[in-house]
C-alpha cells in the first residue's frame, strides 16, 4: 500500500499565516522579518525562510513564527526541527488546531505513528468545526493503518486486526479494509474476510478491484462454494496485480 504517498495528498501542512495582518501585531522589526520569511516560503526558499523567521524570533516570541518556521522546516525535510517548531507553537499558543494537526503529521512523517494518534487526538478535543475533526479522522486512520502493517509484519495478526478496524471506524479506508480481508482469509475467518472485502469494494477510492475479488475468492474456496471462489478469480484476473495468482487458483479447481 503506497500510504506515504497518499499520506502526502492528505497531511500537505498548510502556509496559514502569511497575511500582512498578523506581523502588524508583532515588533515592527520582527513583523517585517517575518513577512519576508513568508515570502521566501513561498517562494521555495525554506533555509531563507528558516533564516529570517529565527531572527523575528530573537526579537519577539510569536506562536505564528514558531509556526510558519515549523512549515519551512517540515518542507525541508528537517523532521525533528520542525517538531519542535511545532511544540514550540503550542506553548505559547495551547490547543492550536493547525499547529498540533502539523505537529500529528511531523510525528507521522517521522514513522512515531503512537504520537502522531495522541496528537491527532487533540485536534479532536479542541475542534469545534466539523470538517477540521473528519480531515483529522483521515489522519488518525492513516496512523492505524500503518500500525497495522508493522503488527502484519511481525506476525502479530490479532493486534493488526485491532488496528485496522480501529482506522476503518475512524473513515471508511479502503486499504485498511483490504487488508482485514487478507488477514481474516490467513486466520479463516472466511465469513469476515468476504464482508471486508465489499466493504473495501463499497468505500474504494485509492485500491484496485483485484486484491478483494482475491481474497473473496480464497474465503469463498475455503468456505467450499466453488461456483462463487471461481467467479471471485475470474473477477480478480482482470487486475495485472492478482492475474497470476487468481489463475493459479482457477487452475487447481479444474
């Protein structure tokens, strides 16, 4: 599952406080540093962004630079320092929605998907707006979700499980539900394999069709109705990424 991509798609930090408005509010000085680190942010130029938001900081506090330092640094790929940007932020300015939903996506990004959850959670605690809480909802599912590929690889399968399920109650995640459907086949808990993969079917917007019809296969196979495994193969052949096993599967039904 290609999750860090679709991580990317979801998590974008946002540049949320580059309006004029707000360095009026800080020393005239830093004020102006920060609206020229802004630009260079902009502009793609994250050291220099990085450069000018720690000199407004050594003329004035401000959550808002200690936020926008985050965003160039987390750009930059300077993990732990824009982590602490972050924590920073939050210190001056406590249940900051955007700057703990950047601070959940740092940890994520920095494979502490434990920290990440508690951190997302938060979000949830301090959010009134609906739209905010169901975008973190996502985030928190991504988390899960790669929980469960570290227990699937260390063959803890029942705490995988717990993990999947826990991100498919959060958003209705296709890849997680896909993967219930592999392990409930694994453990032959067939008739939960085949609900899991309709219900990856049902919410599917980033997996292909094949990897369900598989596994609906195998569980159908196992359950000993041949007729419905033979028709879940055949559906699953039309996917490059299951052609050959669903053939293999075909072939030994003959």
């Amino acid at each position: 599952m290609k999750l860090n991509k679709i991580f990317q798609l979801i998590f974008g930090v946002s540049i949320l406080f580059i309006s004029a408005a707000f360095a009026q509010e800080m020393k005239p000085e830093a004020g102006k540093l920060y609206n020229e680190g802004n630009s260079l942010l902009k502009a793609g130029n994250y050291n220099g962004a990085v450069e000018k938001y720690n000199q407004a900081l050594a003329i004035e506090k401000d959550y808002r630079i200690y936020y926008q330092k985050g965003v160039a640094l987390k750009k930059s790929d300077k993990l732990d320092d824009s982590r602490i940007a972050f924590e920073e932020c939050l210190k001056l300015s406590p249940n900051n929605e955007a700057a703990l939903n950047a601070l959940g996506g740092t940890y994520f990004s920095m494979g502490d998907y434990n920290k990440a959850i508690e951190t997302f959670e938060k979000v949830l605690s301090a959010s009134k707006n609906n739209s905010i809480k169901d975008k973190v909802k996502k985030n928190m599912s991504l988390a899960y979700t790669k929980l469960g590929n570290q227990a699937m690889s260390s063959g803890n399968a029942n705490k995988a499980i717990e993990y999947f399920i826990k991100a498919v109650e959060l958003d209705k995640y296709d890849a997680a539900y896909l993967l219930l459907a592999q392990l409930y086949q694994e453990l032959g808990q067939y008739d939960n394999s085949i609900k899991a993969a309709e219900d990856a079917l049902k919410y599917r917007s980033k997996i292909n069709k094949g990897g369900a019809y598989y596994y609906m296969g195998l569980s159908y196979k196992g359950k000993g109705d041949t007729i419905k495994a033979k028709e879940m193969f055949n559906q699953a052949k039309s996917d490059p990424g299951y052609r050959a096993n669903a053939e293999y599967q075909l072939g030994l039904m003959k």
